[in-house]
C-alpha cells in the first residue's frame, strides 16, 4: 500500500476514523485473479433481524474441488479494498504456498445505507452474532460452495474489535470455528475475555495474534498472548514496529494464511 503524507491535522483522527482513511482508492474488481471474487451478496438473518452482504473468493478450479478450508473475515470490505487479501491469497495459492482456501468477506454495514457500520455492536461479545455465523452464516456458505464442513477446516479472522469478536468466538464457538486470526485485539469493552479462557478446559483452537507496538492494541495483545500461554495454545504471536493501522496489518496476512493452510 502506497505510503500516505499525513498532515498535522491527521493526528486527531480516532483509530476508527484511521481505518477507513487508509482504504485503497483501488476497486477489489480491479485486479485480474487467477480466481474468483464474488459480487456482494444478500444474506438475511432471521437471527440478527436485518440482512447483511458478503463477497466470496473461490480458487482456481474451485468446481473440481472439494472439502476446502475457508477462512471467514470480518469487516470484510476493509480486508478487501485495504488489506487486499483476495489478492494475496490468490498469489499465495498460485505459488502453492498455501493451499487452495475459501474466503468469505462479510460486510458488517447496512447494505442499504453503507454509513450505518454495525460493528461496534456485533463485535463486543455479542451472542447472537456468534449464533448467526453458526446458525445461518457458515450452513448457507456451506450449502452454496466446496467447503469442508469440518471443524478443523473453518476459522474467523478481524482487527480492533474485529480480533476482539475473533477472540470472542473462540471462547463461544469452538465448536465451529478453529483457526482464529486476531489481529490488534482492543479487548477492553469485554474484560472478562480472559477468563472465559482460563477458566475453560484447553479449547480446539489454533491462533495467530498480533499487535502493534506503537499506540496500538499491545497491551491487550500482551495479557492475551499471557493468558494463552498459561494454558498452553497453540498459537503464533507476532508483535511489529507499527500501530493501529494498515501498515501493520497487511504485511501480516501472508503470515497468519501460512500459519493456518501454509503446504510445508
């Protein structure tokens, strides 16, 4: 991602504010894979009640294949058009450096009014969010594309809130979600995260966790990556000369995809 001048102005954006200001200028059509990127589709949930939109990257040949790992990203939209991620994906399959994955990208706006962003209600440890993945998300996705309907084969992935929902799933869906990528984790509007993992028998999981050092998320990445320790997760932690931005989190996509569907 190209590097951006900020002004002194800039200093008083909000890290939510950040996040929209770095989104590539760049379409997600834009680019020429050598898999597919969905147009945005409807799903409604009945759970939820209100309906929400996704894209969904197949590989290569994905009519020929079956059983395919998916990798479910929250805030979406962000990890498409800023993190670019259907892209690095497809050169990671196409080096065969990962193998060939899934990815559906949920969009967590009102598809019909794009300013009304519902996340800082569906990532803070929202119960029916979890349900609505579980429930209609994940069976819908399941019925439409070659996944695997395996545990083992499915994960969840966000930033900011977005880690905090990741990490928030682990504890409530390990029964369906195994691979959970968290990305500069901001904990705080859940404290109780931490217990609902010490006090839980070692959960099916597998985690990549990484923050920022500069006026990030690091002291919640820190007490989580404690808290794993302690009860002995697998997990990779990866903490970066960065903070609460994109040039923290996509040089990290390529890492996190390795560690979950890496070939060697």
């Amino acid at each position: 991602m190209p590097a951006i001048a900020f002004q002194p102005t800039m200093l008083r954006l909000t890290p939510f504010m950040l996040l929209i200001f770095c989104l590539n200028s760049v379409s997600a059509n834009d680019v020429k894979l050598a898999g597919k990127l969905s147009d945005n589709e409807i799903i409604e949930s009945t759970i939820l009640g209100y309906d929400l939109q996704y894209r969904v990257y197949t590989p290569p040949n994905h009519d020929q294949l079956k059983d395919l790992p998916v990798i479910y990203l929250t805030d979406g939209q962000w990890y498409l058009e800023a993190g670019s991620m259907h892209e690095i994906i497809d050169d990671l399959i196409g080096k065969g450096v990962i193998e060939p994955i899934v990815a559906v990208f949920v969009d967590n706006r009102d598809p019909r009014n794009l300013s009304n962003n519902r996340r800082n209600k569906q990532f803070l440890g929202y119960d029916n969010y979890v349900d609505f993945y579980r429930e209609e998300l994940v069976p819908h996705i399941e019925k439409r594309f070659n996944v695997s309907d395996a545990q083992e084969h499915r994960g969840i992935m966000g930033l900011s809130f977005g880690g905090l929902n990741a990490t928030y799933f682990g504890a409530k869906a390990s029964d369906t979600f195994h691979m959970l990528g968290i990305q500069s984790p901001a904990l705080h509007p859940v404290p109780e995260i931490y217990d609902l993992y010490l006090k839980q028998d070692l959960l099916p999981l597998k985690i990549f966790l990484s923050t920022g050092s500069k006026n990030d998320t690091e002291i919640h990445a820190r007490r989580l990556k404690s808290t794993l320790e302690t009860k002995r997760y697998d997990f990779k932690y990866l903490e970066v000369d960065e903070g609460h931005n994109w040039r923290n989190w996509k040089p990290l996509l390529d890492d996190a995809l390795i560690y979950f569907f890496g070939t060697k």
